[in-house]
C-alpha cells in the first residue's frame, strides 16, 4: 500500500505547515533514515509479518487519519477508531511518519463588514458586432434569431417542399415568422382586386345594372310610403291647426271685436236699429262658463262663427227677435268646439244660471230654464217665438243657444232656453250677475 508523503507548502493539504512542520519527524536525520529505509525493497516486510519496531513507533495510519480529518473539519465529530491492520508498502514507497494534531481556534462567528454605498460604473456604449455576410449574397444580413429548443426539437416535416414553406413561413435566414392566414389572407385579397379590375363583359355589365335597378314591386311600395308618410304629416297638421291655433286666432279676433265695440259705446257712437251680417252689435256673458263674447248678426261661418264670435238668427226662415223686443225668441249659435269654442260647456249650465247680453244702452238678464241635449240640425222649431220642447207656453222674451253635439261632430244640435228677467239700463250700473 502506497503511503501519503507530506508535500510542500503549495500544496492544497497546506504543505509542512499542516502536519508540524520537521518536527514532526524528529528532526531531519529521522525522515532521511527512513527513506534510506525504505528505498531497499528488501527491507519490506512480507505480508502477514509484523513491522520493526522502530516502524512501529512512528507509522501509526490510523492516527495520521484522525489527525488530518480533525484538522480539516474541526467542528466535525472525529471517526471511530478501526482496527488495525497490517499494510505492505511497495518498493521505492515512503512511509509517513505520524504526525501531532494541529490546533484549530474555535469559531467566533462571522466578523460585521461595515456598509459601504456602491458606487455605479461609468455608462459605456456596448460594443457592436459586425455584421455577417451573407454567402449566397455576399451582403450583410440580421444575425439568425438565438436557437430555442422548440425549434430545434421540431423539424420541419416533409421532404424539400415542406422546407421551403417552412422558410418561407420563419424567414429566410430565421426571421419573423409570417403566419400562414395573413399569406391567405392577402392572396385572397390580391384574388378579389383582380376580379374588380378585369373588365365586365357587355352581357354580364346588363346584368349587373339590371340587378342595381329596383324593381317595381320596391318602387310601388316606396311611393306608398312616402305617401302615407305625407298624409300622416299633413293630417297633424290640420289636426294641430283646428284644436290649438284655431282657437288662438279666434280668440284673438274675438277679443279684437268686442273691444273696439267698447270703445264705440265709450265714445257714444249710435248705431242703426239694423246691422249689417258680420257687425258686431252686443257682447254675451254666462259668468259660470267664465264667457265673454261679442255677438255679431248673422251665422256665416267665416265672417262670424269660425272668428270667435256668437252669430245671431238674423235671417230667412230662422230669423228671430232682437233682445230689445217686448216679446219673442232671441236665437244665437257658436261653436262648440274649435274656432274659439264659446259654446263648449253649455251643457253644463244649471236652470237658475244667469246669461246677460249686453248692448249699448241696456244689460239684459236671462235665467236658463232647460236643455234639449239632442235634436237634427233640421229642427228649427226650437226657434220659434213659443220654442217647442221647451217649458215656455205663452209668448214672453225668451232666449236660445244652439251649438253641435257630440263634441268634434256636426251631426245633431244641443240647445239651451232661457226666459228674461232684468232689463237693466247702463245708467244703472251692472247687474249683480256680472258684479257677482
């Protein structure tokens, strides 16, 4: 068995340093007399003999094993002791001595290191490779993209096709890959822009106009839209016209009248026992309708009724009495509904409630005494100076309103009778009705 042999100090067991040093071998003349020693191969003893005694005293392998592993790992428990046995060295070997246990210090722990700010290194620019030239071309190229093993784990399957659409698809020399939809893609688009471009042949360019030009059934259908859509505005309109604006140029015109009337009777301008149709010649108040109306002779609808105001019976077969007369019917008509509706809620008048004419010399008060909700347009009894249906028996000074029922139709007529019972003159003052 070869034995260890201390070396020098640059060797990594720490050289003499790490076994004691030369005295460990009792001075220098004891280790050379050993290697003298042992260089004889005939002073080695045979396998199974015992070695001599003064090889006994220093070769201790054992020990020389505890010795070195204690030193070199202190902290460590030691190992057991075996039991010995007897080595045979080889010719031309050196024994090593034994040699003493080296001290090892305890262990204090880590030293602290005091903190110190690092200090940032200077920017420098990183140095840019060169290019590499292309050998097909010659040419500088894009370094190939670094090799993943996705990449190199997966070929290409196929033959040469298959490679060349794979390089086709990574790049020539491994660039981006180019997905294969965009490829479709663009041919498909590229396909379409050719189709666009090529020229129409004269059948299928009359086709193609015959096919953008609507047919008859859609041109049909268009006009009767757009004809119901402009009867539909047209009837809001009209609609519009007759609830709202009707009545607001008819109030207006209303009030027109009836206050240059006023100021005529102010200014003691008379007029003749007769008036002409559309002149204007009294003003009608039903204070629980909250009316105020001029009434004007005759029943024309554009020169008195559809301007707001109240029209008298004045002529032909329906004419009926004035209100100064000792006896008979004063008859009067108005609108129900639209045009100033003075007559809308007439129907709702009570027996009891007053009506006052006022004219320019006497204020005349009437007391409603009954309704007739529907009649034809046709009766025109109800005029008469003894009105039919109504409660009046005997001739007297009675009066009457007629308008259109139902609301918004002129199919039947609503009248109202009543019977005087004040002629109060204007020098007098107002009667209580109106100051009521």
């Amino acid at each position: 068995m070869t034995a260890l042999r201390p070396e020098r100090d640059s060797s990594p067991y720490g050289g003499e340093a790490a076994y004691g040093g030369a005295e460990a071998f009792e001075g220098a003349g004891a280790f050379e007399t050993a290697v003298e020693r042992l260089a004889d191969p005939l002073t080695d003893p045979l396998p199974g003999q015992p070695r001599s005694g003064q090889q006994e005293e220093w070769y201790d392998p054992e020990g020389y094993a505890r010795d070195w592993y204690a030193g070199q790992n202190p902290a460590q428990p030691q190992p057991q002791p075996q039991p010995q046995f007897q080595a045979q060295a080889p010719a031309q070997q050196s024994v090593a001595p034994a040699y003493e246990e080296t001290y090892s210090p305890p262990y204090e722990g880590p030293v602290a290191v005091p903190y110190e700010e690092p200090v940032a290194a200077p920017y420098e620019e990183p140095a840019v490779a060169p290019l590499p030239l292309d050998d097909e071309t010659v040419a500088l190229r894009v370094p190939d993209p670094p090799r993943t093993a996705e990449r190199e784990s997966i070929p290409a399957p196929g033959g040469r096709a298959a490679r060349r659409k794979a390089a086709r698809r990574h790049g020539r020399h491994g660039g981006p890959q180019e997905p294969q939809e965009a490829h479709e893609s663009q041919g498909s688009a590229r396909n379409s822009t050719k189709a666009a471009e090529a020229p129409l042949s004269r059948l299928e360019a009359r086709r193609a106009a015959r096919a953008r030009k609507p047919s008859a059934g859609v041109i049909a259908s268009r006009v009767i839209g757009e004809v119901f859509i402009t009867t539909g505005v047209l009837m809001l309109l009209f609609v519009t016209y007759q609830l709202w604006w009707s009545n607001v140029r008819a109030h207006q015109q209303a009030g027109s009248a009836a206050h240059h009337l006023q100021e005529d009777w102010a200014q003691g301008r008379r007029n003749p026992g007769t008036f002409e149709p559309g002149q204007g010649f009294a003003i009608l108040h039903i204070p629980r309708l909250d009316v105020v109306a001029p009434i004007a002779e005759g029943t024309s609808k554009p020169k008195v009724l559809d301007r707001g105001m109240v029209g008298h019976y004045g002529e032909g077969a329906t004419k009926t009495a004035m209100p100064d007369a000792k006896t008979g019917n004063f008859g009067l008509a108005g609108h129900r509904n639209t045009h100033g509706e003075p007559f809308r809620y007439i129907n709702q008048l009570k027996p009891g409630d007053k009506i006052v004419v006022e004219t320019q010399d006497d204020y005349y008060v009437y007391e409603m005494t009954s309704i007739l909700p529907v009649t034809p347009p046709s009766n025109t009894s109800v005029l008469d100076p003894v009105p039919k249906g109504s409660t009046f028996t005997k001739p007297g000074r009675y009066i009457t309103l007629t308008t259109c029922t139902p609301e918004f139709t002129s199919k039947y007529r609503m009248i109202v009778w009543g019977k005087m019972v004040e002629d109060r003159p204007r020098s007098k003052g107002k009667p209580d009705a109106l100051v009521s």
